[in-house]
C-alpha cells in the first residue's frame, strides 16, 4: 500500500462493503455453476426461483439486492469513482493517473454500474487492488 492517498469521492468503507458483496455475489454464482452440471433434467422453470406462497414472484438474491441498493444510493461522482477503481485495479490506468481514470469516467454516460459490477469477472480483487493502490484501507481477503 502506498503512503500517498489520492482523492475518492466514494466513501472506502462503501468501496469495502461492494467488494465485500461482489465476492458472495461471485461464490454463489460459483455454486450455482457447479451444481447445474450435477441435474440430470432440468425444467423448463427453475422452481427454485419461486418463495412459497409467492409463485410467478422470482426470488431475490440478497446479496444483489443490497448491492444494487448501495450503488443506487451513491451520488453520480461516487459511481464513477467506482467505474475507475475498477480500471485502476484491473490495469487500465496506473494509481498515478487516477485524475486521468476519473476523467475518462466522467465521460462514461451510459453508467449501469451494478450490472457492470456483477458481468465483470474479478470486480472485486479490481476495486480491492485499487483502493490498495491509492493508499486506502482494503477488505481482508
């Protein structure tokens, strides 16, 4: 970690509790990877997807919920902070050209962040790494 901190519009403690939340987030789409080799039939609706006493209403993954509903809750600087963290850490952009990731984010219109999140394989080591990278505290890994 260097000693330096370069300036975040997001809070590091919500950067934190998404890494925290991307990583559950990804074991259980490990799992749910793992287990569908293991069907031998499969119907056509995954009854699993369906609380009792709520058919037709898919159930909701908790974890993508809270997810969804922090980043949802950043103002538009703090989620394109986010969008650059994650290119800082996946090597876009070296830490020392933060403005220039930044700026690069501002310019990013199209911001769907959560599913951005969620599509993009290791996020979280990414938004780890770089808040790392920039001198901030980490999530234990």
């Amino acid at each position: 970690m260097t000693d330096r901190r370069f300036d975040l519009t997001l809070n590091p403690d919500v950067a934190i509790r998404l890494v925290e939340l991307l990583r559950e987030y990804d074991e259980e789409e490990i799992l749910d990877a793992a287990s569908d080799g293991e069907a031998e039939f499969e119907p056509p609706v995954d009854l699993d997807d369906f609380e009792e006493g709520e058919a037709g209403t898919p159930r909701q993954d908790p974890f993508e919920d809270e997810m969804n509903s922090l980043i949802g809750s950043l103002d538009i600087d703090s989620q394109r902070d986010l969008l650059a963290l994650v290119w800082v850490g996946r090597g876009d952009y070296d830490a020392r050209d933060w403005s220039q990731a930044r700026r690069q984010a501002r310019e990013t219109t199209d911001l769907h962040i959560a599913s951005y999140l969620r599509e993009t394989p290791l996020a979280s080591d990414y938004i780890n790494d770089a808040l790392s990278d920039l001198g901030y505290p980490t999530a234990d890994l």
